[in-house]
C-alpha cells in the first residue's frame, strides 16, 4: 500500500531548504513528490514584532495540510507538485518547507503524521549565523530581518527526543553550486529510502493526545449545537407562557438554558441534540 511520508526540513532562512526542493521537484523519481512552502502562504509577518499573528498563520496551514492529505481539500495552490515522476500507484513524499527551528512546531506535524497514519522524518540544514544572514540579502523582497534570524539561531531545537528518531544532517555548504545541490540531493534521496521503508507509528501517549483533542472538539461542536436549539426553544416557552398569563423574569429562563449547557460540557449524562432532549432537560431546570 503506498505511503504518506512527511519530511519537515528544518533551518534558517536563506540555508538551502527552497533550492534543494525545486531541484527534487525537477527530477524523475519513482515517487510522488511535492513542495508545501511556509512562507508562500504566511502574509508578510515578522514573528519576533507579531507572534500571534504569525502563530495563527502556521496553525492555518497546519490545518490546510491535513484537510489536503485526508482528502477534503483540495491541493491546488498549495502545493508544488513533481511533474516528471512516471510512478502511478506509488508513495508520497512531502516536503514542508518551513524553519521549523522549534521542536513544538515540528510535533505538530508528528501529530497530523500520528493522526493520518503517514511516516514522519526531518532533514535538518545546518548553516552558520553569518552565511545565513548574507544569503538572506540576497533574497529581495522575499528576505527576513537579521534580528529574526539571530534570534533563530539562538533558540534553533535540534532533533534529540523519541519520536524525532527518522532524521539526517545535510552537509554544510558554502555557497549553492549544482555539485553542492546534487550531492545533497543524494543524500536526501538516501534519507528518503529509509523513509520508505518504514512503517508510520502509533506512539500511545500521542494518541491519547489526539483523542482528546477530538473528543473536545466533538463536545464543542455538540453543545454549541445545543445552544442554537436552546436559544429558539427560550424563545418559543417565554411567548407561550406570556399568552398563558405566566410572566417569569427572562432571568430565570436564561438561567436554566445555562444549566443544560453546563451539564453537556460535564457530560455527566449521555445526550444528543434532539430537541425531544433538550426539552426535557430545560423542563427540569425550570421547577
């Protein structure tokens, strides 16, 4: 069965990351592959002046990632795709071009990785604070300050912990020539294999992660449910006591639609949305 293998490459700016996937992107290879570029899609946000801003960003294209690779969203115009590979039925490799210079961001990957069942891998490419800097000015528009990437450079996480076990270095380069870019395209070539030839992991404690992150969501989801029907059911018992001549402070209404709420969100007892339920349970606050 084929394979999802996601590869965070991890560095700073202007270290090589873009180049050596253009290149992969170029070659004929006999596996899917495809290029997410962070900052195609993050609006021109310096973190160090911005981070929430900046943070929102990444957790919308973390988003847009797994919508992509479960199949509920579309690729188009966010990902470069491999126009040469001639394999059909065959694994896909993702390349996620992003610093990813904290561990915290790159376990969000492992999550969607965990989640999707997908291989989970990191290239990480090493460079000096000053080479960085330098090839950074020659990027134009498209540079970053030299405080963001000193800051970088200070805080940059290298992979160390259990489930950041799949990763290479890149050797370190001077400048980008066609013999530095094909020698660290075999590498990752190399990298890749092993990749392929792994299994996705289910690490437990993730997946209790996962879990309750669904099972929050779901409840959410089910009690702001619950408040829309509330709300309408309010407002129909208020007019049909009024008509009766039962005239109760809007208090006391508002009050009991809360307690239903607040006994969904405890899940103390076992609900649906139905408003045969709902009805019940306003009832009982009621008296």
């Amino acid at each position: 069965m084929p394979k999802k293998i996601l590869i965070c490459l991890v560095g700073l700016p202007a270290c090589g990351k873009s180049t050596l996937s253009s290149h992969l992107l170029g070659m004929n290879l006999p596996f899917h592959t495809s290029h997410c570029c962070y900052d195609d899609h993050i609006p021109r946000v310096d973190h160090s002046h911005d981070p929430q801003a900046w943070g929102a960003a990444r957790l919308a294209i973390n988003r847009k990632l797994e919508g992509v690779l479960s199949g509920d969203m579309s690729h188009d115009g966010f990902l470069r795709q491999n126009q040469h590979s001639s394999a059909e039925d065959c694994d896909h490799v993702l390349l996620l071009d992003d610093n990813f210079y904290l561990r915290g961001m790159r376990k969000e990957i492992y999550h969607i990785a965990q989640k999707l069942r997908c291989v989970f891998g990191q290239i990480v490419f090493p460079v000096s604070n000053s080479l960085a800097v330098a090839n950074n000015k020659l990027r134009g528009n498209s540079s970053v300050t030299e405080e963001t990437i000193k800051k970088m450079s200070g805080e940059i996480e290298m992979p160390s912990e259990a489930w950041e076990k799949h990763f290479c270095y890149m050797k370190e380069v001077s400048e980008f020539t066609v013999d530095t870019v094909h020698i660290r395209s075999k590498t990752v070539l190399d990298f890749i294999n092993v990749l392929r030839n792994a299994e996705p992991e289910t690490d437990p404690m993730i997946e209790l992660e996962i879990k309750e992150k669904e099972r929050l969501k779901t409840l959410h989801d089910r009690v702001q449910q619950a408040d829309i029907a509330l709300r309408k059911l309010v407002s129909e018992k208020i007019k049909s006591d009024r008509s009766s001549g039962l005239k109760l402070p809007y208090k006391h209404y508002a009050d009991s639609k809360d307690k239903v709420l607040e006994q969904l969100r405890l899940e103390k007892i076992a609900y649906s949305c139905s408003d045969e339920v709902l009805i019940e349970m306003f009832e009982k606050f009621m008296t």
